[in-house]
C-alpha cells in the first residue's frame, strides 16, 4: 500500500509540474495579446495543445491511482478521504503522506492561478474581438465616406 500512496504522490508531483508549465504558456499568451505580438499566439496555441494533452493523461493516471488506493483503504477518491484512511505508523506512510498533502495543497494553488488567467484571458480575447469589429465598422464607415456615399456595390458614373 506505501507504493500506492507514493505512486499517487508522485502523480500530483507530476500533476503540478505540468500544470506550472501551461500556467507558463497561458502567461505567455497574455504578454502577447497586451503587446500584440498576434504572430507569436500561433505558437503558444500549438505548444498549449501539446501541454494540455499530457495534462489529460496525468490528470487520467492521478484520478486512477486515487480511486485504486481508495478502494484499498475503503474510502473516497479524495485527498481529504484518502489521507484520513492512510494508516499511522511506518516511515514510509508518513513520507507518502507528507508527500501527498504537500503536493495537493500547490495543486489546488495551481489551478487557481489557471483560472485566474484562463478568465483574464478570455476577458482579453473579448475586448480584442470587439475593438477589431469596431475598428471594421469604423473602417467600412471611412472607405464609404472615401467614395463618395456611395453604397458598397454600386457604380458611380459621374464624370
């Protein structure tokens, strides 16, 4: 059972360090739509993919070795659950729990910051999805002033 309780510390470990890592990226994007550097988004997204695929995969282990030593204990999948079944005594349970409290305390952190960012993000994308139909509009506004009032599609004949 130590293993098991190592094993699930080690995924949170795992967990943390690949979530700092698209909490890195999700930064990156934000720099870049503030200073509009539009051409490095391109990159980010495709580096965001690949770190979020092995962010599902991690996340999947986890929720399966959390389950697998939850079912040995007797309890729920659950930090809170699991830590409160581990049985007290050797060094080695101790290390494992010591390992899994410290390790899902910075998860819950991390996935806070993620959110934090994720929403400024997309507060981001908004503001610059609606300053490019502004900037559209008033544009369209300025070519149709440029020919004359004339509507888009129509021939002026005038010589």
């Amino acid at each position: 059972m130590s293993e098991s309780v190592l094993l699930l510390g080690n995924t949170l470990k795992k967990q943390n360090e690949i979530l700092t890592e698209l909490l890195d990226i999700i930064l990156k994007q934000r720099d870049a739509l503030k200073e509009g550097r539009h051409a490095d988004l391109q990159t980010l997204m495709s580096e965001l993919r690949h770190v979020s695929v092995r962010c599902q995969a991690i996340e999947t282990k986890r929720a399966r070795t959390a389950e697998e030593l939850a079912g040995a204990l007797g309890c729920e999948p659950t930090v809170s659950e699991i830590l409160r079944a581990l049985p007290e005594g050797s060094e080695e349970s101790a290390e494992g729990r010591s390992l899994i409290e410290e390790e899902s305390k910075k998860l819950i952190q991390i996935v806070q910051r993620l959110k934090i960012e994720m929403s400024l993000i997309s507060r981001l994308m908004d503001e610059a999805k609606s300053l490019n139909e502004m900037l559209i509009s008033e544009w369209q506004k300025l070519s149709l002033k440029a020919i004359g009032g004339a509507a888009l599609g129509t021939f002026d004949a005038k010589i």
